[in-house]
C-alpha cells in the first residue's frame, strides 16, 4: 500500500475513533452491571447475625461492614447476642468465615467484584476478653488469606478485615503480638492514647454517653462542633469513627441523626435496619 493510501486509511479509522467517543462511558456502564451497584462505606450491620440470613442479607444490601457477637464454649466460638441463645450449629466459622472464604474465592480476591476496599468484620467477644481473644486468634489463622494482617510494624491488608470489640481484656494479649491477623476498636479515652491507627484503626463509642441530641429539632451547636472534632481528630490519626446506640427506629429523628453524621463524615452508621439504611445512603447520595 502507498504511503499516502495508508494514510488516508489511518485518518479514516482516526474519524471512525473520534465519532465513538461514548464507548467508554458505554463499557463503563456496562462494568458495573456486571460488577452491581457499589458498595455502601458507610453502612454497618449492628446484630448482623440476628437477621434470617447472616451476613448474606448485609451483603444483598450492599454493606461493608457487620458486627457478630461471639461467646467462647469449649474450643468453639458461637455467635449469639445472649447466653440463653446460644447454638453449637451457630459457629463463627459456619455464619461467617466459610461463607466469606467461599465468596472472595468467587470474585477472584474480594468480597465485593471489583471493589477492593476490605470488608469490615466487628467481632465483639461476649467472654472473658483475653481466652476468647486467643482462642479466635487460632481461629483466623486457619483463614489467613483473607485477613488482612499486621507483621513486625507493616499492615498488609486482604478481603476482610478483623477488629475486635466487646470485653477489653482482649487488648493486652492482642498488644503483645508482634504478628496478628485482628485490630482493635478503641473507645474515646484512646483518641489521645499513643497506640497507633496499626493496632486501632476504629475508635467506636456509645452515643448517648457524648450526646444529648436524638435528631428532635436542631442540633445544638457544641454538640455538632465537639462531633466534629472528634472526627477531624480520628482522622487526623489514620482512624474510622463509629457510634452505636443512635436512633434506629425510622423516621425524621433518625434520618435527621444519620444526616448529621454523613455530614460530619463519620465511617460508619449503625443500624439494624438494613434496607433502611440503604435506602438512605442511596437518597442522600442523589442528593
């Protein structure tokens, strides 16, 4: 072909490109229907376990973070709110670890296809805090390749990530590994303590212990700059922010508080109403 055919051919196939430029935005759409609608950051299941279908229901409602509460019998780890509920077929394993092994086999690495950020898994140990911790450390070994882990000062992270709440017990045994495949969720007091976002990554605390507001009229201002600070400070530090024990009947008290704390950009909401809060992250997003 003659120089000058090839390049009216090139020019050609140039226009042919110019005239297509929705294509990327076409393929793009097209990824996310095959990877489904994005995840939701900020929504954590509060008393995941107690839906009909652990975990999987806060996954359908595209939620990045769930809580389990877990008491240690024997050598198992069962999961329950209270004692009286306890089942031996109710194991972490069973309503949690198998069923994140299996999915993140499926999606080639990740809980979520094509979203990479870890899945949070709160655990919050029912028992005395330091034989559970130790028990469950044993555990999570045996899933290491989802865990994302802490070895000798380095944070390598991977699909889910563990932290661990409930009796604090827990933390002196977890402070003493040099390596571990669980973090810690701190409370308030550890705001201004020298343990780094490596070992604390989550600073969780109770609401009504540090507020008075319920979302019924306005916020009162120190209440609305002390949240704040709180969270600039947090993350200031490398840390997330959570609080449990806010509103979580529906209605305009709640929303008003979930409003406040998107606003403040807190990491995590707290609800057992799982559609609800979907729903809300969905609207406040169009918005």
């Amino acid at each position: 072909m003659a120089l000058t055919t090839r390049r009216r051919a090139l020019t050609t196939l140039g226009a042919a490109l110019a005239g297509s430029v929705v294509a990327p935005s076409a393929y793009a759409r097209a990824s996310e229907r095959e990877r489904g609608p994005r995840p939701l950051r900020r929504a954590h299941a509060h008393n995941d376990y107690e839906h009909p279908r652990p975990l999987f229901d806060a996954l359908d409602h595209r939620f990045t973070s769930v809580e389990a509460d877990i008491y240690l019998v024997g050598d198992q780890l069962l999961v329950a709110h209270d004692p009286v509920d306890l089942d031996p077929s109710r194991t972490l394993e069973s309503l949690y670890l198998d069923p994140l092994l299996a999915r993140i086999r499926a999606n080639s690495g990740s809980v979520y296809g094509g979203y990479r950020a870890p899945l949070q898994l709160l655990i919050d140990i029912k028992t005395e805090g330091a034989s559970t911790y130790l028990e469950l450390d044993r555990h999570l070994q045996r899933y290491r390749q989802i865990f994302t882990s802490y070895a000798h000062g380095t944070v390598h992270q991977r699909a889910v990530t563990a932290v661990i709440s409930g009796d604090r017990a827990a933390r002196a045994p977890m402070e003493a590994q040099q390596m571990r495949r669980a973090f810690y969720d701190g409370r308030l007091a550890d705001l201004g303590s020298p343990a780094s976002a490596s070992f604390i990554p989550l600073i969780s605390d109770n609401w009504n212990n540090n507020f008075t507001w319920q979302g019924v009229g306005p916020f009162p201002a120190a209440e609305r700059d002390k949240l704040r600070g709180i969270v600039t400070t947090a993350h200031g530090r490398g840390q997330r922010v959570r609080f449990w024990a806010t509103p979580d009947l529906a209605g305009p008290a709640r929303d008003a508080v979930w409003s406040e704390l998107v606003a403040a950009d807190v990491d995590h909401l707290n609800t057992d109403d799982l559609a609800g809060l979907e729903a809300f992250l969905d609207a406040h997003d169009k918005a």
